[in-house]
C-alpha cells in the first residue's frame, strides 16, 4: 500500500509548504494515540537539529502530543541517535527527531522512534498515517488528563557518556588531532566536547549554526571543506557528520574520503579478530560497493544486501542476528550499542582501530579498491515510468551487458521525485555506458 506521508525515513519535505504546523499538530495528535497503551503516565521525548522550521514544528508537535494526554520532555538540539537512546533510557512511549538530515535548511522532517528505540515499522506508520487523514476531535483527552511539557537540561551530556562507554576504559585519542565537521547541526556541541574528553586534540568547524547554514558547505555530504582544514592543520583525521548525526564520513591525514563502506570494512575485519561479531558478515544495502562484497570475502565474511535506507538494514541484522551494517552514504548502525545509524559512535570506533594499529588513516582505512560506480538521477513525472516498455528493455539490456561482472540496481527516491540510477562493475567505460542507456530511456518516456 503507498504511504502519503512516510518515505524512507520519516516524513519530510518542504519547512512551511509541505511540513506544515498543521500537519505536524495532527502527527503529534496521530502518534500520541497510536502510542497511548496501558493505564500508566504516557510520554514522548523530542529532539531537533538546528534548522529555523524546527521551533514551528516543535511548538505544534508538543500541542498535538499533550492534547491526547502524552507528557512532552523537550530535548533541543540533539543527533538522531541521541533522541533513540534516550526514548529508551527515559521509559519514554515514543521519541521524534525533527530533521531532514543531510537536505538544505528549507526542508525539514519527523522522524518517530519506538519505546524500544528503533524506527516504526510499515504497519505502524500506516496506521498513523489514517489517523492523520482522520476526524480527531472526538479523540482528545479532558481537560484534567491534558500533557505536560518539559524540558530537559543535560541531556547531551547523557549521551556524551553513552558514547564513551561503548569503548574499552583504558581507551583514548590522546596524541590524535582531529578535526570535527558537525554540518552546522545537531551534533555542533555533543561531537568537539565528546572527543575533547576522550583526549584528542580537537578543532572543529561546522560548530556554529544560525537555523540557516545546516549542511551548506560543510557536513558529511560536502566535505571539501573538511578535507582543506585537515591538510592546513595537519591532522590525523577528519570526521564528518551530517545535519542530525547519524551518518559520517571520515578524511585521512592526505584529505581522502573514507566512505562508509571502507568504514564498515575496517569495523567488520577489526571486530571479527576480536570476537566480536554476532554473525561471520554484515548487512549493507545495494548500494555498497561490490569491492567491499570482495574484500568481505576474502576475510571469510559474507554481506546481507537490503533495498535503501538504514531501517531496513537495522530490521535485516535484527531478523537475522547481525550485529555491525550500514549504508555506503555513512549510516552505521552497531546494534550492540544502539538502534539506528550513529555517526559519532562508528567514528569512535573507526578511531579505536586507528590506535590500535598505531598507523597512519591512510593505511587503516583503504582496505580494497572500490569498482567504478556510477550513479545518476533523472527527474520523472507522475506515474509509472518503470514499467514503460522502452524503460524495461533499456534495462534489461543493461543487466546482459554487464553479466556476472557488474550490478544495476534502480530505485525511486524516498525523498525526492527522482529515479536514482547505479551501476557498477570492472570497466568504467561499459559501467557509464549503461547508465546512460537507462537514464535516456526514463528521460524519453517522461518527455
């Protein structure tokens, strides 16, 4: 069944325009019902990244909950990974994260997490969305079983210590200079005063943000910036968050991007000499690199692939009992220690191996030679452009000529009216040959 709210992650879209103060009062008032089980207290914990749109949303959210009766505990500004630990660690019913993660500052988001911390399933979100559509007004609670709202001083600190409790005690960065892109976002306080406490030599950028410069410029998906600050201060390694901070790519001591394929590589092998993977593999997505599939190989470990999109990586490892996986784009997700995609976790465990080793990010973090990959969007209209009969047999010439040696995977955004097109394979030339073939076949039938 199509959603009309929920894409892959959450809903999101345009601050003002698509994610209105009217929309989010109704999840709130949606949410909060779906969630209010049992006879006790009920509450929900909210967190945000530091866009403008997120003191309208919060505002209407907080007056959606408590007019069903949920008691509101207000966060601030705080990573998407955050606000899952603490829906756990407070006893909370439900935790929201407002963001639209890595997009520019004019969109915005609601993400909803479970009492258990992870992200809502299918079902759930269908049922909300219903209620949404629905007439609420016979559903609010009485004037004496209104919500409070509350908010919450110190809850960065909490996390700070979550994060550094999943290391070993004895474990520091001290002799480490490390330089922290923070995108401007949710994380521009937790992420510099959590590796100040763990000894490293810090500078970070991306650190102030004024609800306008989110992910411009900075962040883990712009990361020139970055890489120019690592080489002028001559550190050892760059870490790069996005806008809510639960993915990261990291720059070694050269300025080279480390993706988060090459991350999980480093964890994956790491945790497998010490004993620490629940399964000999990882979950990733069809996106990761087939070089990683190889490398993975070759260590005696296998990959689970799932479609995009770090809820059905995190819904694969807890069907089928795996412990580390992630996304190309830097979601890591370590069950061990938490429920969704953590930035600053995985940098402090790629870290971790970096002192380990005691050699240079260069040497640890290139552990195989990516195939070429290409991947390109095309702007479609609405529709089913996929079930054109020029789109099918442009496709279905691809997958021959690729064979064995390569992989096609095409997939409609969950956050954009996109079809996103990738390729990969042994020879370039073939590679970009045949996402060319495709893209002017879904361009064709959109004309």
């Amino acid at each position: 069944m199509a959603r009309k709210y929920f894409g892959t992650d959450g809903i999101r879209g345009r601050a003002n325009a698509t994610i209105t103060p009217d929309l989010a009062l109704r999840v709130g008032m949606a949410a909060g019902l779906v969630f209010n089980r049992g006879e006790h207290r009920h509450r929900v914990v909210i967190g945000k990244d530091t866009r403008l749109s997120g003191y309208m949303i919060e505002t209407a959210l907080v007056s959606g909950f408590t007019s069903v009766g949920m008691d509101v505990l207000q966060l601030g500004p705080m990573p998407t990974p955050a606000v899952a630990m603490l829906t756990r660690s407070m006893r909370a019913d439900l935790g929201v994260m407002i963001s639209a993660s890595h997009n520019p500052y004019d969109d915005n988001g609601i993400k909803l997490f479970g009492p258990d911390g992870y992200k809502l399933s299918d079902e759930v979100e269908h049922e909300i969305e219903a209620l949404i559509d629905s007439d609420l007004s016979k559903k609010l609670a009485g004037s004496a079983d209104l919500g409070r709202a509350k908010r919450i001083e110190g809850a960065h600190e909490r996390y700070i210590e979550f994060a550094k409790r999943t290391l070993s005690r004895n474990l520091d960065f001290e002799g480490l200079r490390i330089v922290v892109d923070c995108a401007n976002g949710a994380a521009y306080r937790v992420a510099p005063e959590a590796l100040w406490e763990l000894g490293a030599d810090v500078i970070a950028i991306g650190d102030d943000p004024d609800g306008f410069n989110i992910n411009k410029d900075v962040g883990s998906t712009a990361p020139t910036a970055l890489c120019a600050k690592v080489k002028e201060m001559r550190a050892d390694i760059g870490i790069a968050l996005d806008g809510d901070a639960d993915r990261v790519i990291l720059v070694d001591e050269k300025g080279h991007v480390i993706d988060g394929d090459q991350l999980m590589a480093v964890i994956a092998q790491n945790w497998a000499e010490e004993g620490r993977l629940s399964k000999p593999g990882i979950v990733a997505t069809v996106m990761s690199n087939l070089g990683l599939e190889r490398y993975l190989k070759e260590q005696g470990l296998g990959i689970v692939r799932t479609p995009v999109g770090d809820r059905y990586v995190s819904e694969a490892m807890r069907e089928q009992g795996y412990n580390l996986g992630g996304e190309q784009s830097g979601h890591i997700i370590m069950s061990d220690h938490t429920t969704t995609g953590d930035g600053l976790l995985a940098a402090f465990h790629a870290l971790s191996v970096v002192k380990k080793q005691e050699k240079p990010a260069s040497e640890v973090f290139h552990r195989f030679e990516p195939l070429p990959q290409i991947l390109k969007n095309v702007c479609t209209r609405p529709g089913k452009p996929l079930e054109d009969a020029q789109v099918m047999r442009a496709i279905e010439a691809a997958t021959n000529k690729l064979g064995n040696e390569g992989r096609l995977v095409i997939r409609p955004s969950g956050t954009e009216p996109v079809i996103r097109v990738m390729a990969e394979g042994d020879d370039r030339a073939l590679v970009e040959a045949v996402v060319d073939d495709v893209i002017g076949a879904l361009s064709a039938s959109a004309a």
